[in-house]
C-alpha cells in the first residue's frame, strides 16, 4: 500500500512545479518504504482531512486552516500516520514560511500546533526536527522579506512561544539566529537577526512579564549585543534589551 501525502492549496499549487527531483531527494528513505509525496504549498482555507480509501492509494492531504481543538486531534492522527521522520523538518519549514503570508491569528495556531506535536502526549515532532525546520526558514528569511517584509519579526513571535513553553531553550534558538541565514552569519550582518531577536524578547515580555523575561535570560548564556550588525548606528528593536 502506498501512502500518498499531498500539500495543497485551493489551487492545488505545486511546491515544486515540474519537478519530482526535490521531491525524491526531501523524502530520502522514506521513498524506500513506499511512501509517495506530493508537495504543495499549504494553505489556510480548505479543511485539514485523512483520506483512506482501499480501492485507492492511502492518501494524506494536509492543508492549513483555522482549525479548533477537534481540528487539531485530525491534524496529529494525519502527521502520525504519515510515519515519516526524516519528512518532518520540511513539512515544518512548508508551514512557517507559507505563514509570513497570514494573519497573526494563524500564525499563533500554527506556533500552537508545533508546540503540541512535540509535546511528551503526541511526541510526532522531537526538538531536532523543530531545529532542522527552522534552520531551512533561516536560511531562506532574507528572500523571504521581499515578499513578506514583516517575516523577521512573524519568525520571532513564533519562537517566543517555542521558548516559553519550553520546546527549543533560548540558548539554542539564538544560536540558529546568530549563523543563519544565506550565507553563515549573514543575518546578523543584515539586522535580520536583531529584528528577530527583538520581537522574540518583545513577545515574551508583553506576554509573560518582565520576571518571565528576566529569568528565560538569566538561564540562557546567549549575549544579546551579538545581534546587532557590527557598525551600524541604525536604532534598533533589540537595542532596549542590550
């Protein structure tokens, strides 16, 4: 039996249009066990649905939505029986960089999710497939900004409340900020990182409280100046936490 995972949109848009040769190499062992994929960008409008169909090839077709609780119970039965491990980052990194494009309310759910699916109850996603997810968005946030100006800081309220429920610490989101990017670093150079460092601290502070605050830094050994682009004079959302 084949298990065929789509991501799509209304318009059922090809992830990788044209092209197979990505989608071999993303599901790497996965194809070995007889797993079919195809990728499409995720979207908020249709339902999240399992289909399983004897007479056809089993398929899960995961789509974003504005989903509730019984949504959620959906959407971790379809990433379970996906079953595909080495798949997880990248479908990690299809959500996040598909929601720079949404409303903050979607992005929360999305945040929310990932916090759920790496929870000891679900325990789908470990804190290895959240960081190579992660890192893929990094590397590709100074595109991003061209078609969603406000990435940097999307990215950043998305990682306050992985730290705040404590799935990724403090310390190791910082140092993905710190060398991420196009090009090792290249994020600090371009105050991509101060921004999303910034709106990170931002968050936590208007939502937990400074004490909060106070104590995620005192226990991280992450030195906040580091993230301003050497040189620049530029006033800066991470400057009132240096």
């Amino acid at each position: 039996m084949w298990l065929e995972v789509s991501f799509l949109n209304g318009k059922g848009r090809e992830l990788f249009p044209g092209s197979t040769s990505n989608t071999d190499h993303t599901l790497g062992k996965e194809k070995e066990k007889g797993i079919r994929v195809s990728l499409h960008w995720p979207a908020f409008e249709p339902i999240w649905a399992c289909r399983d169909d004897a007479s056809q090839p089993k398929q899960v077709v995961i789509i974003l939505e504005e989903w509730n609780a019984k949504d959620e119970k959906e959407v971790c039965r379809c990433v379970k029986d996906l079953n595909a491990p080495s798949f997880y980052p990248t479908m990690i990194s299809i959500w996040v960089t598909d929601s720079f494009e949404r409303k903050d309310m979607e992005r929360d759910l999305l945040a929310k999710l990932l916090i759920n699916l790496s929870t000891p109850r679900d325990g789908m996603l470990n804190e290895d497939d959240l960081i190579k997810g992660f890192e893929s968005v990094l590397g590709t946030l100074e595109d991003a900004i061209n078609d969603a100006p406000k990435a940097g800081e999307f990215i950043g309220r998305i990682f306050a409340k992985i730290v705040v429920e404590n799935v990724i610490p403090f310390t190791k989101i910082g140092q993905l900020i710190h060398e991420g990017g196009e090009e090792q670093g290249s994020l600090v150079e371009m105050g991509l990182a101060a921004e999303v460092v910034g709106t990170i601290l931002e968050t936590i502070e208007s939502e937990k409280g400074k004490s909060v605050l106070n104590e995620i830094r005192t226990s991280s050994s992450l030195k906040i100046d580091k993230f301003r682009p050497p040189g620049t004079k530029k006033s800066l959302r991470l400057d009132k936490f240096i």
